[in-house]
C-alpha cells in the first residue's frame, strides 16, 4: 500500500474544494492506497463534509501551533484541526522552515502537539541545493530527523516526508536514486533509534515537484513508500491518475 498526500498550499478555497470531490473519483484500482489531503484550513470543514461520501480520502492541517490556545493571531492548534475534521498534521514542511523560519526545536513542539491531540503527524525534511553541493544531504535531513524522533517515542503512527528544498516547485525534481539514496538513510536511522519493526512500518513520502509524468518512476524506487504532491494534487484528475500509477 502506498500513501498519496497532496497538499495544497495556499489554493483552494471552500468553493474550490467542493468542485474538487465532485471531481474526484476513487476506483477499485485506487482502494488499497491510503489517500490524503492537506487543504488549507478555511477549507478543512468543508473537505472533511466531502470526505464523508468516502472514508478512504482522509484529511490533515497544514500546520498547527504546539499551545493549546492562546493569543496566536492566525494559528490553529491540533484541537482546532482535529474539530475540522483532520486526522494528519503536517509538520515542518520546507517552507515552514525557509520562508517563515521555523525550527527543528518548534517542529517537535508541533510533533507533541500533534501527538496529544491524535493526529498522525507527517514530519518533513529536506536539504537545500546548496546543502546538497556541500556533500551534507545526510547531516541535514537526519538532524531533522532526530530533533522530531526525540519526542516520538511511543507513537502509535507517524510518517517522513523527504522534499528536497531545491525540487519543490521549481520543476526540477530527484532522481529515482536520489530518493532512495535519501530514504536509506532515513530508514537506517529509524531502524537505528526505534527498531526494525518501526522503521519497517514507518512510511517515507517523496515530495518535490511530484506529476502524473513522473510518478510511476518515483514510486518504484527504493524505500518509497508513498508521495507527497504540490501542484498536481489541485486537479482532481491529476490526483487520481498519481494514485493509479502506485499500480
């Protein structure tokens, strides 16, 4: 089984949501995958009331803040997303990290956060391309790790989210072998901290610039176990035909 998350960004509003699962058809060729969505919170609700008609699409927030409440204008807690109707959070995604400067250390509050609440967080990492020139992609992505790892001890379920910095919407995406070379190191750490057993059940997304075109290759590499799509998960027919090239 493998996973498809698309998440959304800042696009689709709660009209936009609603024509998007009236167009979106989930087939029995699609059934044994796991479909998720991360629609911006506006729209969370009204995804979660679509969903309804398909329990196999489940729902996660973007982004959630580790206080429980508070005077944080323009934050939601996990409470809040877990009321909407989601069941995932994804945390530390690059552009939290690059354009609004989060932290490792805030992105395990998040992780906490998440994990108090019952959402399954979706923890990501990446490097830049600078980073990746500098021969550091493994200091990057498993310091990133472990800063989440230090407060997941005892999770029932979360997943990794590789998304090299430099190929998320810029067209340029990983190689097959770049991704399993990333997702082995991902793995071994995991299996180095948590066990065999977690690490084997523990899904690795690929996210950067993920398309119809591309997919099926990616999917095939090794130790991925799933994607995680930007812009192509805004079409509904897009979305579906990722999810059939998971075969």
């Amino acid at each position: 089984m493998a996973v498809i998350a698309g998440n959304w960004k800042m696009h689709m509003g709660p009209a936009e949501t609603q024509a998007f699962f009236e167009g979106l058809t989930v087939d029995d060729s699609m059934a044994s995958h796991e479909l998720l969505l991360f629609p911006p919170s506006v729209s969370l609700t009204t995804a979660a009331g679509c969903a309804e008609r398909d329990p196999r699409v489940q729902l996660g927030a973007q982004n959630i803040h580790w206080e429980e409440r508070g005077a944080y204008t323009g934050e939601i807690s996990a409470a809040m997303a877990r009321q909407a109707g989601a069941t995932y959070a994804l945390i530390g995604h690059s552009e939290r990290r690059h354009v609004f400067g989060e932290t490792d250390d805030q992105v395990a509050l998040k992780v906490g956060a998440a994990l108090r609440h019952g959402l399954v967080p979706v923890i990501c990492v990446g490097e830049t391309l600078d980073e990746r020139e500098d021969g550091r992609v493994d200091e990057v992505i498993l310091g990133q790790l472990d800063a989440a790892l230090a407060v997941l001890h005892g999770a029932d379920r979360y997943l990794i989210a590789y998304e090299p910095v430099w190929a998320i919407g810029t067209g340029r995406t990983a190689t097959p072998a770049d991704a399993a070379a990333a997702h082995a190191s991902l793995r071994a750490r995991l299996e180095s901290t948590t066990g065999l057993a977690a690490a084997t059940r523990t899904a690795i997304l690929y996210g950067g610039s993920v398309k119809p075109a591309n997919a099926q290759e990616l999917f095939a590499a090794s130790d991925v176990d799933g994607v995680l799509v930007g812009g192509a998960s805004l079409d509904a027919e897009s979305f579906a035909s990722i999810v059939r090239a998971a075969g």
